[in-house]
C-alpha cells in the first residue's frame, strides 16, 4: 500500500499557473469521486494518525485525509521544510500531523500557533466568529497528551500570531507546510502573509476554512491576497483550498 493515488490517463504533471494540476486531480478527484476515501481509510499509518486525532480535531474527514495524503506522499518530495499550523483549538489537526511526520518527514518539526484561549477580536462586517470562541481548550492538556505519546516533534506556540510568528519563523527554518486553519479574516491574511518569505519552493498553503459557509471572511482573505494580490491559482477546490507557493 505504499502508493495507490489514482492514476489519471492523459493528465501531465507539468505545472500550469503555479499549480500541478496532476497532484490536485489525484488528491481532490480522487477523494471525491475515485476510491482514495476507502484506500485512505485502509491505510494503517492513516489510521495511527487518525486515533491520535480522535475527538480533539473538529476538521472534516476529508480535509484531515487530504493532509493524510500531503505528508505521505507529497511533502517527502520537496526540500526539508517544516509544518507550520495556524489556529490548533485541541490539538488534533498539529498531533495528526506531527504523527505522521516522524514517519515521512526526519527533521520535520510541527509548530502549532493558537492563542490557546479563544478567538481574538473578529470583524462582524465579514466573520461569523465572535471574540472567545473556541475556548474549551488547555494548552497543558495538549502538552501532556503531546509527550505521553511521544511527539518530540510538536511545539505549540501560545499567542496573538502577530506576537509569535515574526520571532518563531525566522528562528525554526523553511516551512514545507502552512496549515491555516484560523477562520476569520484578519487572522487568515496575516498567517499567510508572514508565512511567504520562510516557504519552500512548490510548498503548500492549505486553507482549511476558506470554503466553509461560516468562514467568508476566511474566503475574502484568500480571494483578496491569495489569488487577486499574488495571482496564485489553487491546486485543489476539494475538501479545501490548497494552493503552491512558486517555484522560484
């Protein structure tokens, strides 16, 4: 079972407007409509990731498969670069994730950034989110379950992103994977602007909220910077908005 992504006759893996669109038909299609669900579902270090993650990550099944098959198969072909994570709640999607980089990514590290205390102030023009929300979390909790398990390679960072992230990212190193995953718009321009310069080249910008019908201020923030700003075309529309950093 080491490699079943499904094979697409007549598709190329060239790159076409900053994104392989053989990559995002295999994961995206494949999810959707192929049988890579149920492959995925078979694979025993999905499944190992998987229970870690259970009941404290609140992403759907697809999405938390989707970045399944991005540090299985697609990471490992990339320059080292660490997992950066942007909005963690529990601690799920980052322990997920730190699971199965010890097994597909020696020397990659996971930096999950939260404020570990509920939302920051929002914009009720565009975010359906209040301030504290998502506060029945406890960074010592997550700490603990963290080392119990042995995930030596996760680091949660506590804080306003604008108070971590410019000291944290230059200090830890190219990132591979920018996992933003913080739901209102402020939060998710800044996770993606400061994460620009430290980004690998073809790394990943996923975009967990940016297609969920609670999230506009999240989608406003990718369509305004992302793709207007930056002229960046997504890898993947299914289960989330993947886009690539470029090639140079």
């Amino acid at each position: 079972m080491s490699d079943y992504l499904p094979v697409l006759g007549g598709k190329k893996n060239e790159l076409r407007g900053g994104r392989h669109v053989y990559d995002g038909y295999q994961r995206g299609w494949g999810l959707e409509f192929g049988d890579l669900k149920a492959r995925v579902s078979e694979d025993p270090d999905y499944r190992f990731a998987a229970e870690i993650a259970k009941a404290r990550s609140v992403l759907l099944l697809e999405r938390m498969m989707n970045l399944f098959l991005l540090c299985k198969f697609f990471l490992p072909r990339l320059p080292l670069g660490h997992i950066v994570e942007y909005g963690s709640f529990r601690g799920g999607s980052a322990m997920f994730m730190a699971a199965l980089a010890q097994r597909f990514l020696p020397g990659a590290q996971v930096y999950a950034l939260d404020t570990f205390a509920g939302m920051p102030e929002t914009d009720r023009a565009i975010d359906a989110h209040s301030a504290g929300d998502f506060v029945n979390t406890n960074m010592e909790e997550i700490r603990l379950a963290a080392d119990k398990l042995g995930l030596n390679n996760l680091h949660l960072v506590k804080g306003l992103f604008q108070d971590t992230a410019p000291t944290l990212l230059p200090q830890i190193g190219p990132v591979a994977l920018a996992h933003i995953d913080c739901d209102i718009y402020s939060a998710v321009k800044y996770a993606y602007d400061v994460s620009k310069p430290h980004m690998v080249p073809m790394g990943y910008y996923v975009f967990d909220d940016a297609t969920t019908s609670s999230c506009i201020g999240a989608t406003e923030a990718v369509e305004a910077f992302v793709i207007q700003r930056d002229g960046l075309l997504s890898e993947q529309i299914y289960p989330h908005f993947v886009f690539r950093h470029p090639a140079a």
